[in-house]
C-alpha cells in the first residue's frame, strides 16, 4: 500500500484526512510545520508527502526544496484551500507533482495520490492551465509581477480572494480555519494595504485584476 506522509498546520485538519484515505493509504507520519514536515519525510522516506501551501515557518514550498536538497527522489502533492494561480506555480516550479484544492474527496485524493506516485501530473481541473500558462513556451514563466498584490501576505491574499468572491466573515473563518476576528482583521489590513473601503470595491479590484 501507498506510503504517506501529510503535513499540514491544523491537527484536526490531519485527523481528518488520515481518517478519509486510510482505506486507500497508508498514512505513515504526519507534522504541523516546516522543521517538522523537512525532519519526519526525510526519517520515514514515504512514497507520497501530501503538503499544505500555507504552513509556519516558510510554507509547503520551503518543505519541499529542502527535502529534494537532501533526497531528489520525493514526491509531493500540494493540498491546499488555496487556488490562486501564484501558489499553484510556486509548489511546482519548487518541486511538487501535483496540486489539487481542500474541496477534493477522499477518493479523488486517493487518486491522486496513487498518480503522483506514478509519475503522473495532478492539478485540480481550475488550475492546470495556470501551470500550462507558466511553463508554456511563448510565456515569460512567471506570473506578472503586480505591485499591489506584493503587498498582501498570503493569508491576507487566501482571505481576499474569499471576500471578494463573496464568502462572509463566518464562511472565510470555517473555510481557513481561522476565528471571525482574526478574518476581520486581515480584511482591514487588505482594505488598508489596497486603499479600499469595503469588500464592493475590493471585489471590483480582484476582478479587474483576473484574481477570482
């Protein structure tokens, strides 16, 4: 059976997705962070390290480049709540093999990651063409650079874009597992940083900007 490891901030979060896959897997090893995450694969060598993007210490690409510093042959597979087209470039350009979204089921992320162990590419439907538009050959390879985004953290950015699509406070908070206030308090600091006044005007901007 498919060896798994799952690294990944929220230990609920792990629970639960160790309890849905482990008919389909078997979930040797698990951390909350980057030290951790880099430590536990590269001690247990699993065939699969399903990461999150969003992670303390450096992220799930931090994990990954240094994992594949020390052991080339890892394979990972992104799994994140995250579907903007930065992060989705980021994880791959540093190494991973797929990237699919938190809203996937058990059995579709079985599948994906019994492909990644095969030697497929895996990216939820929405996000291969974002893969396909940075490494094809007539684009530049990187995203644009946009200013304004820069200065948004990503967390400020996942909870941005939930906003803008229209997600209230108490949605965001479930979604990131995040509390309603910490949601407040990024959407401040974004109306702040990007010189809105309300998610009316921060949706038009993220619109124009091709960002939902």
């Amino acid at each position: 059976m498919t060896s798994v490891f799952l690294v990944d901030d929220h230990t609920l979060f792990r629970a639960g997705v160790r309890a849905e896959i482990g008919a389909y897997v078997d979930v040797v090893g698990e951390a909350g962070s980057v030290d951790e995450g880099v430590a536990g694969i590269l001690a247990v060598r699993p065939d699969v390290t399903v990461v999150d993007v969003h992670l303390p210490g450096g992220g799930g690409r931090a994990i990954i480049e240094r994992v594949l510093a020390d052991w080339p042959e890892a394979v990972f597979l992104a799994l994140s709540v995250s579907d903007a087209a930065e992060d989705v470039v980021a994880v791959i350009r540093a190494g991973a093999r797929g990237y699919v979204t938190k809203t996937i089921d058990a059995a579709q992320l079985a599948d994906a990651i019994h492909r990644v162990q095969g030697g497929d590419a895996v990216f939820s439907p929405r996000l291969a063409g974002f893969v396909l538009d940075a490494f094809s050959g007539t684009g530049s390879g990187t995203a644009p650079a946009d200013p304004e985004l820069d200065q948004l953290s990503a967390r400020e950015q996942e909870v941005m874009r939930l906003i803008a699509r229209g997600y209230t406070y108490r949605e965001v908070a479930a979604q990131l597992h995040l509390s309603i206030k910490t949601v407040e308090s990024h959407v401040s600091a974004v109306l702040r940083k990007l010189q809105l006044s309300n998610r009316h005007e921060l949706t038009a901007w993220a619109t124009d900007r091709r960002l939902l």
